[in-house]
C-alpha cells in the first residue's frame, strides 16, 4: 500500500493565497490530483482552527477527515516564519511543524498569544523566536511535535539560503539538531542536490508543493508505502486494521527501523523551474548560471547591487565533492526517468510538469484558458487522477482521449526530453516541451556532470 502526501499548503488565511483554499476545495483538488493526505494548514490563525475544528473529524490518530468526505486525510501542520537576529545577521528562517493532534494545537496558539505574537494578521505568522528557540518551546509543549525547515535553499527565508540563512542544521540549531529529521526541498532544488550536503546523510529528503491555490497542489510530493511492500493507488481508510496514524508519518520521517511506513520515492518541480534556481535580478533582466557568477561575481552590472544568489550556486557552495555523482537514471517501462541514490541511503525521484502546463503548451494556450482546463479535467475524470496520467496511464491510452499532441507532451516530461530556462530573482522558469533545440545553458551545465557542480 502506498499513498502521495502532500503536507505543505496554504489556507485562504495567508497572504498571496486564494480565497477558494478552504477545507472542501482542498479536498476537491486532492481528489482531481491523486493526493491521500494533505496539510490541514495554518493551524495558527484563530478563524481557520475554527473551521478546522467544525470541519473535521480524527479518522485515525491524529489524522482527519472531512465530516462529509473520507479521503483525502489531513494532518495538522503549519508554516511558521521566524525573524531574528543571529551572528551579527538578521535572519527570516521559515519552518513547517506538524502537530499530533488538534489539543496540541490549542497549546501552542495559546504559548505564542502569551508571548505576544500576533496570530490574525496572516496564515503563516511571524514571530521574533529563533529556529532553535521556536523549537525548544515546541518540545516542552508535546514531543510529538515535528519541525521541519522548509523550502531550505530560498534565499530569503530558507535555512540554507544565501541571503539570510546559515551554512548548516547545527549552526540553526545547536543542541536542538539532533531532533531535526529531514527537511523540505522547495522548488529551486530536487532531492539530488541535497543528497550533495554531508549532514542530510542521515535525514529525509522531503517535498512538498506549498501551494497558495488548488492548481498549485500536488506539484511536489512525497510518496510513503507500507514495509510490507503491498502497492495500492489508493489509502483503504474504510479498513480500520490498516489505517495510518500520525505517529506512522512521523516515524517514517525520522527513519525508525520499527517504524510501518517508509519513504517510497519523492514526486519533483523541475529545479530550473523554481524561482531562485539560477541567481539574477529580474527587474535588471539579469540572470546568470553558477559558471558566470564564478567568473563575474554577484554584483548586478546594471544597477551594481548584489544579485540575488541562485540556488545551484549556493548548493555548490555548502557541498560535499566526495558525495557528487551518487546517481544513475533510467526509464520504466511506462517511459519515467527515475533518478536514484547509487548509495541507496535515499529514496529515489522523478521529475515531472503540471499537466495543466503540459495540455497550455500542446494547444498552444495558457493554463487559465477554457479549453486547456476542459481537457485537464476530462483527462483527470477518464483516467482517475492528475498523477495518475502523469505516471501510469499507458500513453496510447492518452492519445485516445486527449489527442497525439497532449501524449506527446506527457511522454516527452516523462522522459526528461524537455528544456527549461531556468527561474530567477522570483521569476519561475519556463518549460520548454517542443522546439527546444537551442541549448540553454542548464543543458550544456548537465552535460559536464548531473548537477554542474564544478570544483
């Protein structure tokens, strides 16, 4: 038995978020996508915990369920955004916690109301706790809590990231390093980039899609399976001997040997899609790749600031060259490139594209316009889910309903025989399924090696 979980979202009470993320239309979208278990997200806001709590019901331990629909399953979690300074250096650090239950919960909304921290103003609150103070307060209200730091090579507001971060979990940390378990990806960065930083040896690799609408859900997620190796599409929440509680996930994460669940394999954004992939200035239409910032530095020639450092770049910085090169790829059978760890500490991955995405370029469209959501929706309703045509609908299949140019699309993300230019300063990157034979310069950086990764 395995399932997709998807455990960073967005409610409609965050900034920059849709005002149809709410709990029912999460639920609907998880459904069109082939997610089973979501974030039951912002569990920090007074208004959203009220819908939660009126909205949902514990299906299993510490997970729950829709009163009117059983699947998916929600987990309780939250975005938490930490401002302080640290080492003469002010640092915006967000974290993702996990919370065993809704009582939790209330605990830690009524520990931050103590400590002042306002929790109306947004979904994703802000507070003048450190990483490891944050952490630290978190434990003494329940051990069960989990904190991972999320979307970590963002430059602003990641752990790892160039503008306001720190150069590892202990210099985060200290002596709280040890109950950090794994962390987030983000967009800029796929697990094989990690897998080049000696300290995520040990702890998983995870992906999430931080999703601010219901399109967005699903982009990235992490697929876990029972030990037993037993494979279904779909999570038998209805068979109370098998259903998966909270502590499974978390266990799982913190790669317990007792533990039911285990990571299965990462669904991946294609990093040169993400927005601070390669460093730049998007208002001075800067962009530059590792090599160029090697050669001409980070001060932006047109309005001579600094750049805002990419995430390759700063992978490269922070890396390990003894672990680079770990990885092989290969085709299924049903024509997925699998990318996987030739020292298999880690779970494998795949790449893929929205299918919206895919269908907005195959008829030439955008992925707003009518007859590009037409065709998204009658392929996710005919064939079961977004990740099931993504994955495992045979491509014949596929051009039976929707036409040889949208099979084409699939097949070609399938395969990796795409090109991106890669995303900036805040700008995503633009996908490239047809007509793509000039080279950028992400494609020659992969013909040196997998990850360009030059020392």
């Amino acid at each position: 038995m395995d399932f997709v979980a998807d455990l960073h979202l967005h409610s409609k009470y965050s900034r920059a978020v849709s005002q149809n993320m709410i709990l029912p239309e999460m639920a609907r979208w998880a459904n069109i996508k082939g997610i089973d278990i979501l974030s039951a997200c912002d569990f920090t806001h007074p208004l959203w915990l009220r819908e939660i709590k009126s909205q949902l019901e514990e299906t299993s331990e510490g997970l729950y369920s829709l009163k009117t629909i059983k699947k998916p399953l929600f987990l309780l979690s939250t975005e938490i955004s930490s401002i302080f300074k640290q080492g003469d250096k002010l640092r915006r650090i967000h974290n993702l916690v996990f919370s065993p239950n809704i009582e939790t919960v209330e605990k830690i909304n009524k520990e931050f109301l103590r400590r002042g921290f306002n929790l109306s103003s947004d979904g994703r609150p802000i507070i003048g706790l450190s990483s490891m103070g944050l952490l630290e307060v978190l434990l003494s209200i329940d051990p069960k809590i989990l904190l991972i730091p999320c979307h970590v090579w963002t430059p602003h507001f990641g752990m790892y990231g160039s503008a306001s971060g720190f150069d590892s979990i202990e210099e985060s940390f200290d002596k709280y390093s040890e109950y950090i378990y794994g962390i987030e990806t983000g967009l800029s960065s796929d697990p094989e980039m990690n897998w080049v930083i000696p300290e995520l040896k040990n702890r998983s690799i995870l992906s999430f899609s931080d999703a601010h609408s219901g399109p967005k859900m699903g982009r990235e997620a992490t697929v876990f399976q029972m030990k037993n190796g037993i494979s279904n599409s779909k999570f038998p929440i209805s068979n109370k001997n098998e259903n998966i509680t909270y502590k499974d996930i978390t266990d799982s994460i913190k790669r317990k040997k007792d533990s039911k669940l285990q990571i299965q394999y990462t669904i991946e954004f294609y990093p040169e899609e993400g927005k601070y992939h390669f460093s730049g200035h998007r208002n001075c239409k800067v962009v530059r790749g590792p090599d160029e910032t090697r050669k001409d530095g980070n001060t932006c020639p047109v309005c001579k600031k600094r750049l805002t450092e990419g995430v390759l770049y700063r992978v490269q910085q922070l890396s390990d060259e003894k672990l680079i090169g770990n990885i092989e790829t290969k085709i299924s059978p049903n024509g997925i490139k699998w990318y996987t760890d030739t020292t298999k500490i880690h779970p494998p991955f795949m790449k893929l594209v929205p299918l919206l995405e895919i269908v907005a370029e195959a008829l030439s469209s955008t992925s707003v316009s009518q007859k590009v959501r037409s065709a998204y929706f009658n392929l996710c309703e005919e064939l079961g889910s977004e990740i099931q045509v993504l994955l495992k609908t045979p491509i014949l299949k596929i051009k039976k309903l929707a036409g040889p140019k949208i099979a084409e699309g699939i097949d070609k993300v399938r395969r990796g025989d795409i090109v991106i230019d890669p995303g900036f300063d805040g700008e995503y990157g633009k996908v490239k399924i047809w007509n793509h034979e000039a080279k950028t310069e992400i494609s020659e950086i992969k013909e040196k090696s997998q990850l360009g990764l030059q020392f």
